[in-house]
C-alpha cells in the first residue's frame, strides 16, 4: 500500500550527545545506536510530540577482554565490566550471560527519552525538547527508560514505558496535564508485561490497557483451533490508571493459519472511531535473530474491547528500505518497524513508527485504508 506521506522525520543524527544526559558523566565515548519507537501525542498548541526513545551507546564497548555496560545510580552514571568469556554478543543490541537456568542479558546502551515537536502535520521539526528528556529516577530504571506510549484521556495525558533494571522489567506510569512536564507515577505492570497501552478513552466509566505478558512457556491450543498458542495482546482495566486488573477474556491472538504473526504485540494507544476502537499493532514473522516486524490493524468493540470486530490479515505498513537507504551505514538491523504512535488529522490519521530501531517514521494513513 503506498501512501501520501511516508518519511523519515528523526534520526540519530539529529541527536545533539553535548545535550544528552549523559554527557560529561561516563569515562568513554558513546554514540546514538538509534532514535526510535516513539510515542506521539497532539499538544495543546495544535503540534505532535514526539517521545523518542534515544538509545546512546558505547563506542567501544569491548575492551580488555570486557564488554561493558552503562548502569544509572543514585543520580550519576557508572561503567560495569563483564568478561567476554562468560557472555554471547551475536545479537548487536545486547548481550546475554552464558550459563545460569534462566535467560539474563545486559546492554551495551542506555535508553532515555526525548521529547522533539513536529509540526501539526508531522512533516517537520519545529523544536527538540533536551530540558525535557525523561531519564532515569529510580532504581528500576537503572538500565534506561524505553519505549513510551502516549494517551489523551479526557485533559489528561497518560505516558507508559518499559523500564529496565535487575530488579524487574517493568512497566512505568507517567502523567502530565501538557504533555511536556511529566509525573513519574511509579511502576503499574510488573515483570516483563510489554508494549502497554492505555485507550485513549473510557469505556464504561473505567481506564482500559492492552498489555502483553511474556514468559517462556504457553500452552497449546487444541489441534485445528483458529488460534497459535504464543505472546498475545491482552486487556486491563483500572479505575484510575493505577491499579490494574487483567480481564476475563482474551484480547488479540495469533492466527494459527499465517507465521506472519507468530508472535505479536501492542502498537498504538486505541483510538476511538465510529465504528470502534481502532488498534494498530505489531506482528513478527520468525527469521533470524530479530525476525520480520509488520504492523497490522483490528476495529475492537467500543463497549467490550475484547470483541474483534475486524482484522486485517495483509500488513498496513512493512519495513522500508528505501526510506533507510539514506542512512545505511548506520544501520544494525533490518526488517523492523515497529508503529507507536497515532493521531486524528481529519480524513487521515498520523502514524508513527520506529524504523529498523534507528530512526522515526511519520505515514500519513486515509482512514478509507480502515474500511
């Protein structure tokens, strides 16, 4: 499907590091692995934000026969050394301990959050926010902050993220009355339940999520079901996006007819429409070490979420080398875009994504493609 805009609007090398958080704060040179998967809101001006998750990486990190990790703590910013004996780096972005019964990797970068305006059209930078970067505050965001979500409900602005730390892997509230002076609410999802997005919306008085808990078991579906056993998107509901309760019945699953959505996951915060919630989402066909990301699109019930009206089974967006052509040297991945973020714009709505993990993708969608 071809649309009328599709482009590139942030990359790494639009990152200032002078004005990164961690300037000045570590003994090492460090660099922008990617700025990517950003969440995106309208502000009260009439422009998009953007929240983009600003992944700064060490330049070296293999050193003396150590890989090194960046770790926050207490304020400041410290250098960790693993021997390269015990760990496996085939997979760029992290690298995993060898040994153990369980799996338990470190990074090689840390992830904060930068807040960049577009133009209430998407297609330009109006201004990039470094006083405003969301960084990390507490303990269990010792290895970054990643990944933000962002809902309108009513006046107020609700952020998610996945923070990262040995404690947990969890899921972090924020809230704002702007959209550009945030509130750390604390954790709201514990260990490993990704990709959280809160509706933009109430539905029967109460919040909604879609969330998506992961693990390294699940139990088979009975042979013929329509249904592949594996991550899925579920729901929640809270009263005051605090507390969550997961719900009865189960949100959006892998068909077990295509591999295209072996494994999947939440993209953007539902909008509501007149025929439904729309919710745009990630699919992952298996192929290499990362695998094949598309985003794919369900209308779900407005009063009962967890009914699927629609799904589309052919891919709305797919990984664009052309778009990634201009910055190939800088890539270290491919086969990935992972949607974020949308907004109403009339007859169209603006849909960001992450491209390849390294920059921001801005795609101007008719909403006759939802039809």
């Amino acid at each position: 499907m071809t649309f009328p805009l599709d482009r590139l609007v942030f990359d790494p090398r639009d990152v200032d590091l002078s004005r990164s958080p961690l300037a000045g704060k570590i003994a090492a040179e460090t660099y922008v692995l990617g700025a990517f998967n950003p969440g995106m809101t309208r502000l009260p001006n009439g422009n998009l934000l953007l929240m983009v998750r600003v992944a700064e990486a060490l330049r070296t990190p293999i050193a003396d026969g150590h890989i090194h990790a960046i770790r926050w703590e207490d304020g400041d910013y410290r250098l960790d050394a693993w021997p390269l004996d015990f760990v496996d780096t085939s997979d760029p972005r992290k690298f995993m301990m060898r040994g153990g019964g369980w799996k338990v990797m470190a990074l090689t970068s840390l992830s904060w959050l930068l807040p960049v305006e577009l133009s209430a059209d998407g297609r330009g930078v109006v201004a990039v926010h470094y006083d405003r970067a969301i960084t990390p505050r507490a303990s269990y965001q010792c290895y970054g902050v990643e990944d933000a979500r962002i809902s309108k409900v009513g006046e107020r602005y609700l952020m998610t993220t996945c923070s990262v730390s040995p404690e947990r892997h969890s899921t972090t509230l924020y809230s704002s009355d702007d959209a550009m002076e945030w509130t750390l609410e604390g954790i709201v999802l514990d260990h490993q339940n990704k990709d959280m997005l809160i509706f933009q919306g109430l539905v029967g008085g109460k919040h909604w999520a879609q969330t998506r808990p992961l693990g390294d078991l699940y139990f088979a579906y009975p042979p013929g079901s329509e249904w592949r056993a594996g991550p899925s998107i579920n729901l929640a509901t809270s009263p005051d996006a605090l507390h969550w309760k997961p719900y009865d019945k189960p949100g959006i699953r892998p068909h077990s007819a295509t591999m295209a959505t072996a494994r999947m996951g939440g993209g953007t915060p539902p909008i509501l429409t007149d025929a439904g919630w729309l919710s745009l989402w990630h699919g992952v066909e298996p192929l290499g070490v990362v695998g094949i990301y598309r985003t794919y699109w369900s209308l779900l019930d407005r009063d009962d979420p967890s009914r699927v009206l629609r799904t589309s089974h052919e891919p709305l967006l797919e990984p664009a080398p052309t778009l990634t052509d201009p910055i190939k040297a800088l890539m270290y991945l491919d086969n990935v875009v992972f949607t974020t973020g949308i907004a109403d714009a009339g007859d169209h709505y603006i849909v960001a994504s992450g491209e390849a993990d390294l920059a921001c993708r801005i795609t101007h969608v008719p909403k006759e493609a939802f039809l």
